[in-house]
C-alpha cells in the first residue's frame, strides 16, 4: 500500500510538472525552435528584425530595445537591439517598417520617465543587462535588468502582446508605459495621449507619427497606432508624464512624450503581468482585438499558444542532417521568413485606408474577415526568396498580400510597393508589386478579383500621366517612350530621369515581362505585345564593346569616365558588375549577347574573387558590398549565382550556391547575414531555404507554367508539407562536405535529366533524390 501511494505521488508531480511545462511554452528536443536562434545578425540591425516574441505574421511584435529611441535621421539606418550594446532602455510592441511605437518596461526606485542615455543608464529608465541572462526563441523573450533586478518577460498572440515583470521586494517598483516618444522607424510624433482608468487597472493610448518614407512619398500623411490594456494587481499610485515632467494622480494626458507610471509595493519575486491589445485603427478596434484574442488569458497561457504556433509553422518543412550550424541557419532564416510584412488589420475586418479612414473587409458567413491586411516592406528583391517559399508552403499568406495591395490600390487609385498602414513607402522608388501579382496568378493563387488584379498590374507598367510619388516609377515616362531612361545626376528620381537609370530599366524591363506573361494568360494580347516590347528595353542599353548595361545622357550617348565598380551612378544600390547581370526574364538572351564562353568565366571569376570577401565584405555596414564584384546582401545580386543553369555548366550553380551559403551566412550576432547587411524583413533568410533544399527560379515564378531550377540541397533529407496539401520529399545520397556537385536525379524513383522541376510537379507532390559528388557531372542534365 505504501508503494502505491508513492507510485500515485508520483505520477502526480510528473503530471503537474508535464502541465507546468506545457503553460510555459516547453519545446521538446526534437523541436525546430531548437534550431532557431534570433540573435543571429543583431549587430547593425534594422528596426523590424528583432522581434522574437511574436506570432507568424503577427501585428504585436515584442523585443528589447537597446537604440531605438535614439533617432532615425533617414529612417532606413540600424536601430532598435544591436548586440553590441550593453544597456536595454525597454520593450517595444511594434516593430515594422516605419513603425514603431509603446515601450513598456519595469523598474525599482527613483522614478525615471525618459529612456536615457545609452552609456548612463541612470539618466534614464534604461538598464544594464547581461547577455548570458537572456532567453530569446520563437514566440518568447527573457531577460534580467540588472540595475533593477527585474526580470522582464514577453510574448504575444497575433494583435495582443504579453508582458510579464518580476520583482524583488520594493516599495517603489514601477511599470512605465512609455506611449508618446519616437521609435525605432516611426519618426516624428505629431500627438499622442494617455488615460488610466484605476478602478478597472485598463488603460488606453495612441500615438500619431510622421515616418521619414511617409514624409517622403505621400507628404502630409500620418501613422496611427493605438493600445487598450489591462494590469493584473492595482497599483499604490499612478500618474502620467511629459518626458522627464511627472504629474502624479493625474491618470490622463496628452501631448509629444506622455506615457503612464504605476508604482506598486512589490513582495520578493513577485510578478506583475499586462496585455496589451493593438489596433491601426482605433481604441475601439485595440480592445476588440485584446478581448478577442486573450480575455481570459495568462502569460503562460499565451506563451504556450505561441510555442506551438511557431513549432507547427516551422515544422512545415523538415530537416535531417547531421549539421546543427546549417540546420541553424535554416531555421533562423525560416523564422524571419514569417516574422515579416504582419497585420495590420483587426479581427472585426477593419483596416486603415491609404487615404486615412477606415476600411473594412467583407465578412464570411462565419462573421470572420474573407483576407487578413498586412504591412509590408518594399517588394524590391522579395520574388527571389519570400515570394517563392510562400508559393510553395504559405499560398493563403500570399494570397492576402494581393488582397491587401488591391485594397489599397481601389482606395488610392495606385499600388503602393511598400506599405505602412496602408500609406505609401516606397523605400526604393520603384514598385513590382505588379510582378509579385503576375508570378501568384501564375502560381494559381487567385482568390481575389482577377480583373482588377491585371488593371491595376498593367497600368503598374504603362501608366505615367500624373504618377505620383507614393507609386514609385516616377521616371516611368522615359521608359516608355524612349526605350531607356535618362541618366540624371544625384539621387533622385523624376520623370526626366533618374540617377538610377540603369537599374530602374532594368527592373521595369523585368516586371514588364512579368505581367506580359499575365496579359498572355489572360488572352489580353494587345497588352502582350505591348509589355514585351518593353521588356526588351535592356538592350537599349547593353554596350558590347564592353559588355557592361550602362547609363546613358539624354542625347543616347553613353556615359564617358565609366567606373563599373562606381555605385549609385546609374545603379541604385549596386553597380554595372553586379546589375550587367539583372536580365532574370530573359537570361538566355544575356548570355546569347554576351556570348556564353565569355559570360560563364566571368561570372566565375566574379564568385572566385569574392569568396575572399564572404560574398559582400565583412564591413559592419548594411552597404558594405554595394562597390563589389558581387553582394550577397543586398537585392540586386540573389539570382545571379543560378545564372549558370542557363549555360552549359550548370555545376557552377551548385558549387556557388554552397559556398555562398556557407562563407556569407553565420550564426553569430555580428556575422548572420553577412557583416551587419540588411536582412530586408526576412528575405536573406528566405533566400537561405530556397537555396538549401535546391529549388530556386531565376524568373521568380512569373512564366505560364513556372518551375524551379534544380541545384544540389545542403541537407541529407528535407520534407516539405507544402500549402496545397501535398508533400515534397528532397533526398541527397552522398551528402559530404566538398560533394556539392549532382551525380544523378531520381524523381518519383525514375532517372531525371532535366535542369528544373515544375511548380505543378511540386504541388501535386513528389519525391527527388539526388546522388552527390565531389567532381561535376557534365552528362547528368543532357
């Protein structure tokens, strides 16, 4: 009898400690959040990078803030957690491009209510903090304040973010809800407010902000951001403050830096938890959201609904390899693959208009919005990397990134390539977001109105009669009738041309041909010619007696003093070594030009010297490789190294593409994604999975029937449950270190001597398995 009451206790505690485990978000070993780690890349990050506690796609997005409230001269430079800083000033909730706002934190003694400075922690509410101390993965993050002896804990659901404090034992132990100051990429606060209701322990605010993007291409438009939340002990006093001014007991104010204070007397290791619901709409939709999401709710609660989401999210493509550096790698870069572009809409359907009211999405017979409306960075780039993972793994993501760009375009009359809350921030001045709705059409994601889809894609193209700023494309006149577009100095782009002549032909050549393509499919053949025609415009500006894409002046005569390592002349955010080569819808064409013994040795000289530099440089610089052969960490570069799977040696594809994957990408704070490069809202990251299981298309899906060009996967076995209800089982026999090159492809257990698989193929499910060596195999593809 005596065993069995000690078998029954415990099963008992095991029991209790297994349901303890599952509240905290425990991850199994055998989880991929194992192989995730977010501050990979933290040093010279940009604001939106850093945001582990949070949902696939979520609109709260929770991390420590070391910078951020420092200022953003241009709003594009590093700013919010770098890991070479020693002090956290808080916790921010939104993170996106050109937004920021609410920094909440807790703290014990003298009451400070500005964030300080970042070497004088105590000129502020900042705190010291030791690495070792912190806990950052998937859905949660922990760190100690020092100064305090706080612990601070964060985690999210999809619009409502969880905050928890511990305590030592004080009677002054704060909570500052900072809600009026500049964030991270918010730029200037126009207004903003505060109120504090005591008897509930709720409170409400928002922030009106002024972005630089926002400043820059839809002048006089404004950012709104609003919270409603709620603190689960009653405070022993509050008040409201104006930057370092305090106003104790006076539980409401408005103005430029208002935020909230609550004091509280504090046991030792007592926690004091908030939530926090978000809204871009109003106080109204914030609480909505926080009641819909998390009424009821704890931080455990939440924590352990937040660990299975990403656990379910990232085990949609399966790893088995032997390596824990690459599967590392993998998975980071699948992590910030969907930590971009989140909500911005509220679960009522609402969502902010570009022209500053309230939009709202058509509701199902279930009373649940038809799309979710999403934020996004510019498209620049996002066809190489994002655009093909979620086709293959999150279409319905995609879909609604349609869905979300036409809302904006029935209200504006205009796409915008980049979007925050719905106002334009181009980033770049140009726009694909007609490519990206070609390369989904095509792709046979097409829930949305098809029609309006092609209109509002083909006048992306042609039209340039009074194009505004928050369109991009504004030297789009040029383009059209000339067949190139005039070089103009500075930086600066307008209908009489461009500093970035060569690279906005270029792209406006490519995206051309992709909604081209989309006319074709549509039976639209007057449009097809047309838009083929102007895909053709590179040519206009190929020089063959150097064989480089280069500028020309407005008599057609090609730029004299001609440096092809020179950025910006010409080249935004390259140069002509790097852009000669951005012909990605007519590559065959390129190397019939150039002529293919001349283009395969350059290329591969091009990778031969830059693998002395990590493939970009290895300054501490989001533009580090902009005056390189070749740079990996930025936009322009990403197809180039398939290029080779145009010609006749494909081979050197699959020997580029591991070695860049494996000198460029690190997992330390400072070399990730290259040295402090830009991690465009996970587009280094995507390119990183696309690269590793071997798919890629050069095209970025936008053909009829698309396919991806094979090259040889870095892992033993990867499997893929795709978003069409299939899976995709990728399988490497020989899998050594040097053995990047294809021996042989099997698919579906038959001999494959084709470069490329279907799209179709892969949605339809499908088996490959490849035999790898350390030498190439000229016959395999023939």
């Amino acid at each position: 009898m005596y065993k069995l009451v000690i078998v029954a206790v415990a099963i008992l505690l095991v029991s209790c400690e297994t349901s303890k485990k599952e509240k905290q978000g425990f991850i199994d070993k055998d989880s991929p959040l194992n192989w995730v780690d977010p501050n990979i890349g933290t040093a010279h990050s940009r604001w939106f990078f850093y945001t582990p506690a949070s949902m696939p796609f979520g609109m709260a997005k929770l991390g420590p803030s070391t910078n951020g409230s420092l200022g953003n001269e241009q709003g594009w430079e590093a700013t919010g957690y770098d890991s070479r800083d020693n002090t956290i000033e808080g916790f921010a909730n939104l993170h996106e491009f050109q937004i920021g706002a609410f920094m909440f934190t807790g703290t014990t003694g003298n009451l400070q209510t500005v964030p300080g400075e970042i070497d004088k922690p105590e000129t502020g509410y900042r705190s010291r903090f030791d690495r070792e101390e912190e806990v950052a993965r998937p859905g949660y993050y922990k760190v100690n304040l020092k100064d305090y002896e706080v612990t601070a804990e964060l985690t999210a659901t999809k619009r409502v973010g969880f905050h928890k404090y511990t305590y030592p034992k004080s009677d002054s132990s704060y909570v500052i809800l900072d809600i009026g100051n500049e964030l991270g990429e918010s730029g200037d606060v126009k207004d903003a407010a505060v109120e504090y209701d005591a008897e509930n322990q709720t409170f409400n605010g928002w922030v009106t902000t002024y972005p630089k993007y926002v400043q820059k291409y839809q002048e006089g438009a404004e950012v709104k951001m609003f919270v409603s939340g709620e603190v689960n002990k009653k405070p022993v006093e509050a008040g409201t403050f104006l930057h370092e001014k305090q106003f104790k007991n006076e539980l409401k104010n408005k103005g430029e830096g208002v935020g909230l204070y609550l004091r509280f007397e504090t046991k030792e290791n007592e926690e004091i938890e908030i939530k926090a619901g978000f809204s871009f709409t109003s106080i109204e939709n914030a609480q909505e959201n926080l009641n819909a999401e998390a009424k009821d709710m704890t931080f455990d609660d939440a924590l352990s609904q937040a660990t299975s989401t990403w656990e379910n999210e990232l085990s949609k493509i399966k790893i088995t390899d032997s390596s824990s550096t690459n599967k590392t790698k993998f998975y980071t870069g699948l992590f910030h693959a969907l930590l971009g572009r989140g909500l911005a809409g509220d679960v009522n359907g609402q969502f902010p208009e570009n022209d500053g009211s309230i939009g709202q999405i058509p509701l199902d017979e279930d009373g649940d919005p038809e799309f979710n409306f999403y934020n996004t960075d510019a498209i620049w780039g996002a066809f190489w990397n994002l655009t093909q993972l979620w086709t293959l793994v999150w279409p319905e993501y995609y879909n609604d990134l349609v869905q979300t760009h036409l809302a904006v375009y029935k209200n504006s009359g205009w796409l915008g390539d980049g979007l925050a809350n719905s106002r334009f921030v181009s980033g770049v001045g140009t726009n694909f977001v007609s490519l990206i709705i070609a390369s989904a059409y095509q792709a046979g994601i097409r829930d949305y109105d098809v029609e309006l889809a092609f209109k509002a894609a083909y006048e992306n193209e042609v039209r340039y009669k009074d194009r505004i700023e928050g369109a991009g494309k504004t030297d789009l006149k040029g383009f059209v009738e000339d067949g190139y577009i005039t070089y103009v100095e500075g930086r600066g782009t307008s209908p009489e041309g461009s500093a970035f002549s060569v690279s906005h032909t270029l792209e406006y050549c490519y995206s051309s041909y992709a909604v081209a393509q989309f006319a074709k499919a549509l039976g639209k053949e007057k449009e097809y010619e047309e838009l083929m025609k102007l895909s053709e415009n590179w040519k206009n500006l190929y020089d063959e007696e150097s064989d480089f894409i280069r500028p020309k002046d407005a008599n057609g005569d090609f730029l004299s003093n001609f440096d092809p390592f020179a950025p910006w002349i010409g080249y935004q955010e390259g140069n002509a070594w790097q852009y000669t080569f951005y012909v990605p819808h007519q590559p065959e064409e390129l190397v019939e030009i150039m002529g293919e013994e001349k283009f395969v040795k350059r290329l591969d000289s091009i990778f031969t010297v830059s693998e002395k530099t990590k493939f970009g440089g290895e300054n501490i610089d989001a533009f580090a490789g902009l005056n390189y052969l070749y740079n990996q960490g930025n936009q322009p570069n990403l197809h180039i190294a398939y290029l080779f799977n145009y010609t006749d040696s494909p081979w050197l594809t699959q020997k580029w593409i591991r070695k860049i994957c494996d000198g460029f990408y690190g997992v330390e704070p400072i070399h990730g994604y290259g040295y402090g490069q830009d991690e465009d809202q996970g587009q280094l990251g995507a390119w990183y999975n696309m690269a590793a299981i071997g798919l890629f298309d050069v095209k970025g899906l936008v053909e009829i029937n698309p396919s991806f060009q094979l090259t040889s996967p870095i892992f033993d076995k990867v499997e893929i449950t795709t978003g069409w209800g299939s899976t995709v089982s990728i399988e490497a026999k020989n899998n050594l270190e040097d053995n990047y090159y294809i021996q042989s492809v099997m698919v579906d257990e038959e001999a494959y001597h084709t470069n490329s698989i279907s799209l179709e193929k892969l949605k339809g499910g499908t088996d490959i398995e490849y035999s790898l060596g350390s030498e190439p195999n000229e016959e395999w593809f023939k």
